[in-house]
C-alpha cells in the first residue's frame, strides 16, 4: 500500500474546541501518523463572524486525492458544516498539499492558494514542515513565513487534544 503525505487547513468558529477535536478524532480514524501545528486564534477572512481557531495537520493516507475530499466533507458535515441554520462555521478542512501534484483536480486547486495568503495557514504550516518547498513558489515554508507580508493577527492558544497540548507556552 503506497501512502502520500497530506496537510491539511482546520479551522472553526463556533464551539471551536468541541469542532477542531471532533474533526481530529475523525481524522485520526482513517490517516496515518497525524501530526498537528500549535492552535492559532485568528480574526475572520473573507466573512463577517467571531474569531477562528486554526492549525495545520499532517498525515499520511492511503486514499486517492477525490476520495480524501468526500471523507473531509462527510466530517464537515457531521460537524453542522451545511446545516441551514447555522450561525457561523463550525469546521472547515481543506486540502493544502496532496503530496507533491500541483494542479486542478475536479476544482481543487493544489497547492492551495490560501498556503500564501493566510496567515493562519502560512505560520503553522512554517513550523510543521520549515524546510520543505513549496511547489510552486519554490521556496521552503519557513523562508515564505520568514518574508510573508500578510496583515494578519495571530495568537497562539493552549489546546489540548487527546492528552497532548498542542501550543508550547514558549510559543
């Protein structure tokens, strides 16, 4: 069984805590090796409502690119992602890197655009895989961190999942 390395963008702004470890706890049932960033909190982007928790995660998966994003929405789903009625959104999960293919797949785009617009996507990233490039821009995730100029406001935040914290204090 081939596996390709995966990072995903996870992030939620209501009941944030209860969201991000449920989306987790989904994840760790199908992938292999997860990794997580620290939790950032961030403002909104690109919608009007209350602040985000984010961060990156990193596996490894066995699942074609297609059958990856159905799995991530049935999670988004179960979270109340498309619910009618909800008040904001309780958990988003995009795919960022997909090993290393670059392209348009049925409408995702890889790498993800947001990789070097978001702050929030750009610094966990940057500390989850410092040396590895970018492959488009061409530069390794902690030199594009290290120059970003994104007018973006970032606060680490404690949160534990399954027993382990994710933010060091010293960051």
């Amino acid at each position: 069984m081939s596996l390709t390395q995966v990072f995903l963008g996870l992030g939620s702004n209501i009941e944030r805590e209860v969201h991000l470890c449920a989306g987790l706890d989904a994840l760790a049932g199908f992938l292999v090796d997860i990794r997580c960033s620290p939790v950032f909190e961030s403002q909104p982007v690109g919608i009007k409502s209350g602040p985000f928790f984010n961060l990156v995660v990193t596996a490894f998966t066995d699942l074609s690119l297609a059958d990856l994003d159905r799995r991530l929405k049935l999670i988004e789903a179960d979270n109340g992602r498309y619910a009618p009625d909800r008040k904001g959104l309780p958990l988003d999960i995009d795919v960022l890197l997909y090993g290393d293919l670059t392209g348009n797949f049925d409408g995702l785009i890889l790498p993800r655009a947001e990789i070097l617009k978001n702050a929030f996507v750009l610094w966990p990233l940057s500390l989850m895989a410092p040396d590895r490039v970018h492959p488009l821009a061409g530069q390794c995730f902690s030199v594009l961190w290290g120059e970003a100029q994104i007018d973006q406001v970032l606060a680490p935040v404690a949160f534990e999942w399954r027993g382990r914290q994710l933010t060091p204090a010293a960051l």
